[in-house]
C-alpha cells in the first residue's frame, strides 16, 4: 500500500531518463559519473585506497573514507535528494550496489572482513518524520553483500541537529559537535561508518572522534557521494 500511495505522488520512473517502473534503469546507473579518485577526508586532496593522509590523521578524523559517486554532478544530487527527502526507499540498493562496486575496485573487500558496520544514525524525531534511516538501508546492503558484521545500535543521536546542507563548513562542524552518545564498548574494534554523503566530513568525523575516544583501534567512512 505505501508503494501504491509513493507512485501516485511521485511516479515510479528512472530519475535520470524517466524510464517507467523504476527510479534508476540501468542503463543510467551505469552512466553515473563515478568518482575518478578517493579523497582524504580531512584536506579533501586525492588519497590512495581513500586513506587518510599521514599529515592529516589525528584522533578527531576518521583513517579513510571510500565513496563511489560525483555528488556535484546534477544528476546525483538528484537521485540522493529524492532518496532522503522524497522517501523512496527503493533506491537503497541501487546505490548499495555502486558503493559496493568502489569498495571492490579500491581492493578494501578483504579488508574490511576485520570491521563492524554502524550506520550514521538519525535523530528519532527525524528518523519517524521520514519513515527510515537513509544509511541503515545502505548498511544492510552492504553487511549482506561483502559479509561484514552489522551493529545499528552501537551509537545514537542525542541531538536533533539541522540539515547541513545549507550550513557552511563552520556551521556545520559546530552543529553536530556533541550529537552523538555510544550505546556500547567500541574499544579495540574497527568501525566503518556508512552515510549517503560526504562533503565536508564534519559529521563522520564527529563520529569518529567519540568512537576513538573510547579507543576504537580504527574508523572509516563509506559513502555513495562525495562532494
């Protein structure tokens, strides 16, 4: 019943050609501008594997970061804006897929066996608003496909912060400061956050400096965009 109501207010068609009956054809996933090199997600600079520069590492940003698409190209900010504001779940695992694509071409799969994934989570007041937690859906996809452990209830937001979408790289750093608390021990542990989106990286490293706080050994970050 919920699909039946979604496709009466916004149509069931590829976001990017219209095709009908599905948000992303194929044919347009396979167009998405991937990104052409991983970034460190401190400086922003271009990083091997996404590593995080030796220059830059410090216990208040995460060890890498791997993303899989151009969120400056229209046709992503597209997709991911109607993923999270538009309600449309179903473009979990399209995007998933893609992510899971760029984690295989860095050569990280085997890597991360070691890890434990935790979606970024949501405040509950936005989490009921919007029916679903955009990073626990990409979590799930992930968990499954490259068999890595699932832990949504190691952190939680105890702050209801604003978008950052519209927030400058200092309000933004500022507007998550403190958001999050831990439900658990993440000490000696590998953790790879999952979100929609990177820009500025000021909420996974946020996250990241708590969880090394309570001396997790090291902390990535995945996301299908950066920007």
């Amino acid at each position: 019943m919920a699909l039946v109501f979604l496709g009466l207010i916004f149509p069931i068609a590829c976001l990017v050609c219209g095709k009908e009956d599905t948000y992303l054809c194929s044919m347009c996933r396979t167009k998405l501008p991937r990104l052409e090199t991983q970034k460190c997600i401190h400086c922003q600079k271009p990083s091997p594997f996404g590593k995080t520069h030796p220059a830059c590492q410090s216990r208040n940003f995460a060890d890498g970061s791997i993303s899989a698409l151009n969120y400056k190209d229209p046709r992503v900010l597209k997709i991911i804006k109607v993923f999270k504001y538009n309600f449309v779940s179903d473009l979990s695992q399209p995007l998933a897929e893609m992510l899971i694509e760029a984690v295989k071409n860095q050569a990280l799969a085997g890597y991360f066996k070691e890890f434990t994934i935790v979606p970024i989570p949501l405040h509950y007041k936005r989490h009921n608003w919007r029916g679903f937690n955009q990073a626990e859906l990409l979590s799930d996809a992930l968990s499954v496909s490259l068999n890595i452990p699932l832990n949504k209830t190691l952190v939680s937001r105890r702050k209801a912060t604003k978008p950052q979408v519209k927030l400058s790289a200092l309000e933004r750093k500022k507007n998550v400061e403190n958001a999050f608390a831990l439900s658990g021990n993440p000490a000696n542990k590998k953790i790879i956050l999952v979100d929609d989106v990177i820009t500025s990286g000021s909420t996974l490293n946020e996250l990241a400096k708590l969880l090394k706080k309570h001396k997790a050994s090291e902390v990535w970050a995945l996301t299908v965009a950066h920007g």
